[in-house]
C-alpha cells in the first residue's frame, strides 16, 4: 500500500512499513519508516533473523526507531517498548493469533481464538497477557457474540483475568478483561469503573480499555457526550477497527444523534462496503429520521449480503402494500419463527435474546416482551446492560414492570 494513503486514513505524519519473508525457519524483515509531511525516508532496516528470533527483532526495531526520531522519553517510557510479556516466541505467535480470531466476534471464531490462548498458556504458563485473551474470548462467548450461558462462561472469564493479575497486577488488558466481567455479568458499576479506569492510567494507548469504558459511560450512567468522546479516543487510536467503529456509531445512535450515526455507518461502509451489519445498521439510523425508502434499500442490500435471499421478496411486498410499519411487522413475524426455532435447538446466539423481545415490542406483544426479558434476567443476560439506552426499548418504559426490571438489574433511570 502506498505510505500516503495509509497516513491520510489513519491521521497520522509517519508511517513504519514493512515485508516479512519466510523461508522455512529464516525470515528477512524488511523495514522503512517515512515521514508523509514531505515523503522522505527517516530510516529504514533488513534483518535476517530465526523465527525464533522474532521476539527481539521487535525489541531492535522499537529501540533504533526511538533513537532515530530522537524521542525524549522518559525511563518508564525507554522501558515501555521492549517490555516482553514472554520470552517464548511461539506462545507470542499464538497469542496473536489468538487476538486475530477474537477480533471477529462470532462464536466459531472466539472458540478458535481461546484455543489459541490455551495453546500459548500452555508453552509459557506464565504469559499473564494469554490469561487476559482467555479471559476476553469466555466474556465474549457468554456476552452477545457467543452461545455458551453467561453462567457457564463468565465465571471462567473472571478466572483468567484474576490469574492474569495474579502474574502481573500491572498488565492493562488484565484489568480491562476483569472491568468487562464486574460490568457485564456481576452488575458490580463502581468496580467495574474503577478497573477500566486503572487499565486506562497504566496504557492510555490500549484502544479496547476506552472502548469498554465508554459503553460503560452510555450505559450506566447515560453520559453520551462522554462515552462518544471515550471511544473516539480508541478509535484515534485504532483507526481501522470495525468493533470501535460500531461502538461510536451505536452511542450516537443511542443519543439520538441520527445525523452523526448515519455519517459514522458511512465511513465505515467505505472501509468495507460488503458490511451487512453497517448497512442494516444505517437503516435503522435512516429510520428514525423517517427516511424510510432508504432505510428499506438499505436492509434489503444487507439481507443480500447476508445471503438471505428467500425473505427480501416477501418484505418488498410488505412494504409495497404497507410501507415502512408493514415491513417491520413481517420482519418481526420472520425473526421469531426463525429465532424460537433456534432457541428449541438450543442454538441461538446470546445477543438473540433480545432480538426477541424486540421483535414481540414490533408486534405489540409486551407480555411476550417480558416474559423474555425475565428469561433473560435469570440467565444473568449480559444484553440487559443496555436497558437504559436502547430507543428499542422505549415503549415498554411506561410499564411499572420495566421500571421495576431496570431496578432488579441495578441501573437507575
């Protein structure tokens, strides 16, 4: 790729370019560093080293980057680069490895990613920073991207990211991973404040630190000017992340800042235009301006994306007959025949649950609603973080027994 276009996408002056050759068990690292303020060459490098080696390579090329542009760190700070959180290379390839598939966010992924930090825990067992991947993947799996019941995965979620302290009370993303438990799962606000805080003042840099933080921002204490903030600041920091970027756009959504959400989906529809979920997303964003033609065809391109081809004629005749509301009400009726039949199989994805109850709300079916939203109370649902926020939600608020729903979880309105 071309260093100014990567430096214009991520707002950045310098960009580190590299090539990574492997032949058998010898690598030949490539790297240059450029300045795009007037395109020069500040420094660049080849290492011939052993896969084994990969380790300190890393460590090399932080240090003469940090004395090439004559950064005047302090001692913390010379130390922070080459910090090694193991010494064993290969329980640091399946770490990443790990983080890669973690990062996907679906259930066969996130199985995939905690074997991969098993593995690494297993050729260095005291790797606090696997402990931390291990701990996110089981948060994930019990929260909405999994199927595994939040009692059955939370608790070892919380496990790992004690063990991860245990080796190394300093490590960020261990507190970020223990915050997520205490926030999602133990309803415990104040400690889960207090930890995404304490991984935000040990790495300011960690992008996922501010995006937990944020979530909890909009979602307990209803400060969207804050949250939105909080996770702009881990998308400055990680400009390409599709989770950060959904995170920005649903707080602005969830503040009823339509016009910002639809610009937000749309910058990440330039990144990836075969997202299905920006797209249905921007529909609804488009929805609640009453923009419904646009709210339609944008459901309708992500329903082909999604490889649902069957329903799109029977909502385009929805629609065609009764518009924007006839639409909805045959989405609704599809998704609970869909999702109940899941749900019989013992198949559905935790985030479903709610689809659920949403889908009963569309139909004006509030008894339904509640019903599931109690299953969802007792199996500890992690969605129900969301109460307070989600404008899904808001014709149930007038009902005592939301109120008193909103009370049992420990949020306050």
């Amino acid at each position: 790729m071309d260093p100014q276009t990567v430096g214009r996408e991520l707002g950045v002056r310098a960009v580190l370019t590299g090539r990574i050759i492997q032949r058998g068990d010898n690598l030949t690292i490539s790297v240059e560093l450029v300045d795009l303020q007037n395109n020069s060459h500040v420094w660049g490098e080849q290492y011939n080293r052993k896969v084994s080696d990969t380790l300190a390579v890393q460590q090399e090329i932080s240090r003469e980057i940090s004395e090439r542009l004559r950064l005047r760190l302090t001692g913390e700070e010379q130390r922070r680069p080459t910090k090694l959180y193991t010494e064993n290379a290969e329980a640091y390839q399946l770490y990443l490895k790990g983080r890669y598939f973690w990062n996907k966010r679906t259930p066969a992924d996130l199985d995939t990613a905690a074997r991969y930090f098993q593995q690494a825990i297993e050729k260095d067992p005291a790797y606090a920073l696997a402990y931390s991947g291990l701990a996110d993947s089981h948060h994930y799996m019990g929260y909405a991207f999994g199927r595994t019941p939040p009692k059955e995965a939370m608790p070892k979620a919380k496990a790992a990211a004690l063990k991860a302290l245990e080796l190394d009370e300093s490590l960020a993303e261990a507190h970020a991973s223990l915050g997520l438990v205490k926030f999602v799962y133990d309803w415990d606000w104040a400690g889960a404040e207090s930890e995404f805080k304490r991984a935000i003042e040990l790495k300011p840099n960690y992008p996922s630190a501010h995006h937990f933080y944020s979530v909890y921002l909009a979602n307990v204490l209803g400060r969207f000017d804050e949250a939105i903030a909080e996770a702009k600041r881990g998308l400055e920091l990680d400009p390409l992340s599709i989770n950060i970027n959904n995170i920005v756009a649903l707080h602005l959504f969830n503040a009823r800042r339509y016009d910002e959400a639809i610009e937000q989906r749309r910058k990440m529809l330039e990144m990836d235009p075969q997202s299905a979920d920006a797209h249905y997303q921007l529909g609804e964003a488009y929805a609640a301006k009453g923009l419904y033609q646009k709210a339609f065809d944008e459901h309708m391109h992500a329903f082909v994306l999604w490889g649902s081809k069957d329903p799109t004629e029977e909502y385009r005749q929805a629609y065609a007959t009764s518009g924007w509301n006839g639409y909805r009400l045959k989405l609704a009726q599809r998704s609970l025949e869909s999702l109940l039949a899941e749900w019989q199989k013992g198949s559905l994805r935790n985030i479903e649950a709610s689809v659920i109850v949403e889908s009963y709300i569309q139909l004006g079916e509030k008894d339904k609603a509640f019903e599931w939203l109690g299953k969802m109370f007792e199996a500890r649902d992690g969605m129900l973080i969301w109460l307070k926020v989600n404008p899904n939600y808001d014709r149930l608020r007038s009902d005592p027994r939301f109120t008193d729903l909103v009370r049992r979880v420990g949020l306050s309105l």
